[in-house]
C-alpha cells in the first residue's frame, strides 16, 4: 500500500504532447480513476506509473522512493492491460506463478499462493486450462489473479473491463472493488466509462489534453463540475450561456437568452460578479416539464422529441431562442407526452443549476 | 530491449552489411573500371560491348529472365485466383504440394529434362516409336531450342514465389472492394481486371522482381544444359583465369545495373500505387465451395501442375535407378547400386557433410541477425530503423553470382579478405555468402512473428519483474518460434542448394558442397550422370520434408517471405 505522488510530468510523442506538466496525488488504500475522451493521456499516465513509458520531465515517487527512472521490472506494480495480455503458450497456473517464478518464490509457496489468488477470483480449479479457452469474463479474472499475486506496491488497470459485456462488466465492477478494498491496495484504473468510473472510485480525475482538468469525488464531479468540460464529460448536461445580473449572498440571478435563471451553486473556489460571462449547467434529470409557467426558473418552448425508456422518459424542448434543444429526463414516468403543439415550461432548482467559468 | 543495445544491433548488422555485401560489390565495380596501372577506364565494357559473343549472353540472359518471370505468373496467377475463391477437396494438400518445386534444385531437374528431351531421349524414343520420326536421324530438341528448355525449367522451379505473393496479396485484399464492385454491376472477368488485379498489383511485382532478377542470373540450369551463351555461364567460365582478366569484372557490374535498372522500370510501371496502406481486410475472406465437379478441375489443375513441375524430377529419380536408360522409353533395368555408390564415393560423403555444416552455420547465424534486426525495426523506435529493415532486405535484390563474385574477388590472395580463406579451406566465406543470402527470409518471417505478437505480452512480463531480454527470451522468442523455425528452415533449405557460391567459391574437391559434387559429378564419365541424380534424390527428399514443414507452419503468411 502506497501513496504515489506524480509532479509535472511531461511526455512527448514527437510534436505531440501527451502529459502536459500534470500534477497528482494518490493516496494510500485508495481506488482511483483516470477518466477522459481518448487521447486525453490517461493510459499515457498509467503507462508512466508502471515504467512502461519513461517520462520527458517530472517525478513518479511510490510513498518517499523516486521510482521515476526505475525499469518496468523493478517497480513492483501489477498491471491489468486492456488485452489482458495472457501469454497463450503458457496455461494459466503458469500465467500467474510467472511473477512469483521470476522473484523465485520457492515452488511449494508459488503454489499455495498461486491457488489462493486463483480462488479469490473464483476461478480455482481451473489452472491446468490454456487461455484460449477460457471464455472473456474468465480471461480478466485471470489477468487479475496475475497482477494480484505478486502481492504490487499498487495496482494499475488500463481499461479492464471494456472487452466485456454489458452484464458481466456490472458483475466485475464490483468484484474488483472488494478485491482492492479487502487487500487496502492503492489502485490506478484508466477509463472512458463514466458510470464505471462513478460507481466504483474512491476519487477520480478527469484528463483533457494531457492535463488533469478536476479530481474529487464522483459526488463532487457530478455535482459540482468546475468547468463545461467536465460537467459535460461526466454525465449528460444541459450548457446555457448568460452574463450574472444579481448577486445576494450565494443567490445569483443570470440572465440568458431563456430569459433570467436563479442559481445557487458555483465552484467553491470562485466567487461571481455581477457582469461575468457564464455557463450554467443544469443537468436533464433535474428539469421538470409543467403546462403551467412556475413560479421562476422557466424556459418555454415545444417538443420536438419523445423517447421512453422504460425507468425514464427523455423529452427534447425547443425555445425560439436557442439553437439546441434543451433535454429533459424524467424518472419513472407512468405516460409519455407527444404533444408538439402545445408549449411547455422546463423548469429547475436554483440548487441544482452549476454556474460555471465562461 | 535498452537503447544501447539496439544500437549496438543496429551498427553491428551495419558493419555486418558493409563488409559482406556493400564491400564485394564495390571491389567488382572497381576492378572492372580501374586499369592495372590505377588509371579509370571505360575501355572493358567498349571492348565488351563490341564483342558479340558477350552481347549475345546478355540478350539470351534478358530473354531467359523474361520469359521466366512471364510463364511463372501465366501459371501462378489462375491458381492462386482459383485457391484464393474456391474450396474443395484436397486442397491443403495439393497447396502445399504446389510449392515443392520451389525447393526440387532445379539444376538437378534439368538432368531430368536432359534424359527426356535429348537426342536419344523419351520424347524422341517414343516419337519414332509411333513412327513420326525418323530414327537415323533424330531431331535435337535441346540443340535448337536450349533456351526454351532452360526458361520451362525456370519457371517451374520460381512459379510458387508468384503463387505465394499473390496469394498474400489477395489474403490482405479486403473482400469489401470486391464486393462493392458486384454490388456496382461489375463481376466475372471484367471484375478481376477493373478491381482486383490493380489492387493486387504490387505484390505481384514483388513477386515477378524476385523471379526475374533469380532467371536473370540463373547459373546452373544453363551450365547443365551446357548452354555457354549467356552472362552468368560466361562469368563462371572467366573465374578460371581471373588474374589479369577484367571482363568478368565488367560483366558483373553489366548485370548488376541491368538487374536494378529492370528493377526500377518495373516499380516504376507497376509498384507506384501502394495500395497496402489503404487499410487491411475488415472482413475475413470466406472462401466459396465448389461443386463436385468443379472441384474436380480446380483440384486436377494444381495436381497437373504439380505434376508438371516436378516431371524433370520424376526423371532424375529414375535416372538414379536406372542401369541403363538410352533410347527407351522407361529405363530397361533397374539398380539401387548407385544410391550405394552414391554414399560410397569420396566427393559425396564430404560433400553432405560440407553442406550440412555450411548450412546450418549460415542458418544460425542468420537467426541471431534474424531476431535482432526484426526486434530493432518492429519494438524500438531508434531513428533509422526503416533504413536497417530495406537493407537486409537488399540482398533479395542483388544477384547472387554478382556476390559471390565479390566474395571471390575479395578473397584472392593479396586481396583484404584473403584472410577468411583458412588456408584454403572456404568455409568461413561460405557461410558469410550463405548467411547474407538468405537473411532476408529469417528477417521478414522473425518480423511477421513479432508484429503478431501484441507488445503488451513483454509488458506484462516486465511488469511482474523480467527484465527486458528475459521477457523476450520467455515470452516472445516461444510465440514466434513457428515464425523462427520456418524462416530457419527455408533458409536452410535454399544454403543446402546453392549454386553460385557453391560453384564459385568452394574450390577443393575436399570442400565441396552438395550442389559442386553433384555438378562435379555430372561432368565425369560413366555412371557420373547417375551418381550425381542418386545424390540429387537424397537432397530433394530431404528438402521436400523441410519445405513440407515451413508450408503448415506458417501457412498463407509464407507470401510474405518472398517481398522486397
């Protein structure tokens, strides 16, 4: 269990900058996710973590040891890559004693340790098989038994899940995360998928072009997104643009082209003037849709969409003034509304709307 | 891999290159412009150019290129168009049967053809047989149409380089394209020309470069058929006074820039498009059945021309059986007496030996080159790497007797090099000659083996604490072997029937190899013939089972072996 403290670290691949001076911190026991758009560098940064990518500037340090120039085979880290990477020519007992093998285990110990971890992922039994014909969910249990068994300073997964479907990947999610939570491992997990991202994490950050644009929790990311990028990536959201007219104590009054909108929530670390440009994001589950105009908070327009899905019905409102439709989502609808003659009002919370840096 | 130690690969397979391929070339071309007394001159190749002995070689020399590289794609197209659509029985079988011929010697075959096409032959015997010619005066087949016989003897031994890379080149040819030309109203033939031809064109150059630059220079087959009158008999017939002689040298640098002037005209005319860049197949290839019948013709046309190709052969097996086999249709008597003699006589025992310690010492070593080379180009990204690929791959494209040319004139007494001649034991220049020849075969399988292998298979390693070069040894090196052993074995196979080095180099009957011994023996009297068939025999047989083997171990990827 270790803390990894990762400062400015660049990397290049050509022209192109990969990490852009990013700045992180891990904390002991903690589950952490890399989230962003491809390209963003999240499995740059795992790759540097694991020595896999050797950094342009910046320090790596696990708890007070710089490991920064230290090779790939003397980090002590266990990694999940996205293919699993499970050597075909080696069945699996053998795939998971290879780290101990390599740190030569004595072989009464390999294979206790060996049947312990393949127990731990429910796949005891079953180290005599050839990986072929293990099925995609068996496969990553495996992957795992091999990054486990070494007992890593930290575990890294790059994307582990993304090869698996819909209903296993839920089932995973949560096994993963006992296995790091009962063993108090530091773990660094890359992905694209926002709702595993959410569900599972300790905290998160989200990356954007090389550089770590918000860490937090998953309830401070959903709730309080510091900048449209966010807000957007984690989460569907509604962007409405505005200038703040009002401001009395933490109620803002912002005027856009819906017309004024209150508002009560901003990043903690900014304070908005009356003046500013803004972006206000409100997301689709907190808009309701009402025949009536409520008391404040209104925007008017027709729909031009209705989708059920079943636990939510998803509705499209066109206002005269706005080029994008503004979504709404509403939970657990017991009819759907295919009006597009009459014009509704969606309305917020002043709670629930984000004000966010133009 | 650390950065040193691919550079390290990286400038000994340079040095490696320099000194045993760049080097005999520059010797060549030096000699033949530089007169004795240090003076540059153009003087040999005017001298050569007005001799019309020499002129005439290099005509019949293009011709036999030519016409080779012609038929060998005439056969090799509709096969590999039929194997690449159709499924039918038999077919793996009859597929690998099909690339045989490549490794039957075709130097050996060509005392097959001797035995059927000569005055006194088969298809003479059986002609006056049935009365449609006149015994007393039988009409010589090989006296008049000599270079017909050397081009049909070429092109059934290169025809299965064609097949190979037009077989890859269709594996990779998205069956997408095809299918938007038919889903558009084009199909059938017109189909093949306007879609699937241009797209399959540069692999079939690749292909149809290496063949014509193999006929080009081809040595043995035309020494066999005594046919003196082209380049590469003339060459081999000025080795024997080469002090004071330049024309050999001249000759040699003719054909050196004959070969990469055709080269050129030829990327320039077909290979400009590179359509491999245009994204692999996103769907499989699936390939279609044929109906009884028509299994019946696609599998008897592959069993015809497999059967074809090795007819020479089938004459040289009977040739080694047979006590007396003149004027016959058949052999009239048959004896196991020269596979007995065979084993028995001096020049051949040394000579298995010889080869068998020369091939697999070349073979090594080009792993070793092999297995650094690829690992630079395909997993480190040292400047430069592209540059290190396109010169292993050179040798493909240079002519062997023009090396082994080199790797003699460099070696002559006074000569720097003249060092690797143990006394007068050739063995080290040998295997180097071997070795540079076929390294491009272990390079590109070796490659293939590691662009297979997904990198992240190394990572997990190192991740779980090997190092660099333990990953590759325990990991990767295993993965790839199936590539590593059949580059190995097609290398091997072709240093065990080399012929211009062999010829060239190898001078002492004491160190001959297979392929001197046999040709040593084909010019000595009596049972000479046979003698050199029985031995023949054994190396066919030998190398059937070696070919055989690389064919099921690395499949259609064997196409791949054969590129520029």
């Amino acid at each position: 269990m270790v803390t990894i403290r990762i400062s400015s670290l660049v990397k290049r691949f050509g022209d192109v900058v990969a990490l852009d001076h990013l700045d992180l911190d891990i904390a002991a026991g903690e589950l952490f996710f890399l989230l962003g758009p491809s390209g963003s560098g999240k499995t740059t940064l795992l790759r540097a973590i694991a020595g896999l990518h050797l950094p342009d500037a910046g320090t790596i340090h696990f708890d007070e040891d710089d490991v920064t120039r230290l090779p790939p085979h003397r980090r002590e880290t266990g990694m999940m890559f996205q293919s699993y990477a499970l050597w075909p020519h080696l069945n699996v007992f053998r795939n998971v004693a290879f780290g101990l093998e390599e740190r030569r285990v004595p072989k009464t110990e390999i294979r206790r340790r060996v049947d312990e971890a393949l127990a731990m992922v429910k796949m005891d039994g079953l180290g005599a098989r050839r990986v072929h014909e293990l099925s995609g969910g068996q496969q990553q249990r495996v992957a795992l038994a091999r990054a486990l068994v070494i007992r890593p300073r930290c575990l890294l997964l790059d994307e582990p899940l993304s090869n698996l479907d819909s209903k296993l990947r839920v089932e995973m999610r949560a096994e993963i995360r006992r296995i790091c939570k009962e063993f108090g491992l530091t773990a660094v997990y890359v992905t694209h998928d926002q709702k595993e991202a959410l569900s599972m994490a300790d905290r998160m950050a989200v990356l954007d072009a090389g550089k770590i644009v918000q860490t937090g929790t998953p309830v401070d990311l959903y709730r309080r997104p510091r900048s449209a990028f966010v807000s957007s990536f984690v989460g569907e959201t509604n962007l409405i643009e505005g200038t703040i007219a009002t401001v009395s104590g933490d109620e803002y009054s912002i005027h856009t082209e819906t017309g004024d909108l209150s508002a009560r929530l901003a990043a903690p670390d900014w304070k908005p003037a009356p003046g500013d440009l803004v972006i206000l994001s409100i997301r689709p589950e907190c808009l309701s849709l009402h025949v009536d105009p409520p008391a404040e908070n209104a925007i008017t327009g027709r729909l031009i969409e209705s989708v059920y899905l079943g636990e939510t019905a998803q509705y499209s409102l066109k206002c005269e003034e706005r080029e994008t439709p503004l979504h709404i989502s509403e939970l657990n609808p017991h009819r759907v509304i295919r009006d597009t003659e009459t014009r509704f009002h969606a309305t917020a919370k002043p709670e629930d709307i984000v004000i966010l840096k133009s | 891999m650390s950065r040193s130690l691919a550079i390290t690969i990286y400038a000994g397979t340079a040095i490696f290159f320099a000194l045993f391929f760049a080097f005999p070339i520059w010797h060549t071309v030096e000699e033949a412009f530089v007169t004795a007394d240090g003076t540059i001159t153009l003087a040999y190749f005017a001298e050569l150019f007005r001799n019309p002995l020499y002129l005439e070689g290099l005509v019949n020399s293009f011709f036999m290129g030519f016409f080779t590289t012609v038929l060998a794609l005439v056969i090799a197209l509709p096969l590999a168009l039929i194997g690449n659509t159709w499924q039918f029985r038999g077919k793996e079988i009859l597929h690998a049967l099909l690339l045989v011929p490549l490794v039957l010697p075709p130097f050996v075959g060509a005392l097959g053809v001797r035995q059927f096409l000569g005055q006194a032959g088969v298809l003479n015997t059986f002609l006056i047989d049935l009365g449609l010619m006149d015994a007393s005066a039988p009409f010589d087949w090989l006296g008049e149409g000599r270079l017909v016989g050397i081009v049909l003897m070429n092109a059934l031994h290169l025809y299965p380089i064609a097949y190979l890379n037009i077989s890859a080149a269709l594996a990779n040819l998205d069956p997408a394209m095809e299918e938007a030309a038919g889903n558009l109203g084009c199909h059938g033939i017109r189909r093949l020309f306007r879609i699937t031809l241009p797209l399959i064109m540069p692999g079939l150059f690749a292909g149809a470069t290496i063949i014509f630059i193999w006929a080009f220079t081809e040595l043995g087959v035309p020494l066999i058929f005594d046919f003196d009158r082209v380049t590469s008999v003339q060459i081999f017939e000025g080795i024997k006074d080469l002090s004071g002689n330049p024309f050999p040298y001249a000759l040699v640098v003719v054909m050196l820039v004959a070969t990469v002037l055709f080269y050129l005209a030829g990327k320039w005319c077909f290979g400009r498009d590179n359509f491999a860049s245009s994204g692999r197949a996103s769907t499989g290839r699936v390939l279609r059945s044929a109906s009884p019948f028509g299994g019946l013709c696609c599998a008897g046309l592959f069993a015809l021309v497999t059967a074809v190709a090795i007819l020479p052969h089938i004459g040289v097996v009977l040739l080694s059986l047979s006590r007396d086999w003149y004027g016959t249709l058949l052999p009239t008597a048959l004896t196991g007496q020269h596979y007995e003699d065979a084993l028995g006589h001096p020049l051949t025992i040394h000579s298995i030996a010889n080869s068998l310690k020369y091939a697999s010492l070349a073979t090594g070593l080009d792993v070793l080159l092999g297995i650094g080379i690829a690992y630079v180009v395909v997993r480190t990204r040292l400047p430069g790497r592209q540059f290190l690929d396109a010169i292993a791959m050179l040798p493909l494209a240079v002519p062997g007797l023009v090396l082994a040319f080199g790797y003699l004139a460099m070696t002559r007494e006074g000569k720097p090099f003249d060092f690797l001649i143990l006394g007068e034991d050739p063995i080290l220049i040998l295997v180097i000659a071997y070795a540079v020849r076929r390294l491009p075969y272990v390079v590109r399988s070796a490659a293939a083996g590691f662009q297979q292998t997904s990198v992240s298979l190394e990572e997990a390693a190192q991740n779980l604490g090997s190092t660099p070069m333990r990953a590759l040894r325990k990991i990767t090196l295993p993965l790839i072997a199936a590539n590593l052993i059949a580059g190995a074995l097609l290398a091997f196979s072709f240093a065990m029937l080399e012929v211009s080095d062999s010829l060239i180099l190898a001078e002492q009957q004491q160190h001959y190899p297979i392929t001197k011994a046999i040709y040593a023996l084909i010019s000595s009297l009596g049972t000479g013939p046979n003698l050199a068939s029985a031995l023949g025999v054994w190396a066919m047989a030998f190398l059937t089972v070696t070919l055989l083997g690389a064919g099921i171990l690395l499949g259609r990827k064997m196409g791949a072996l054969f590129r520029v």
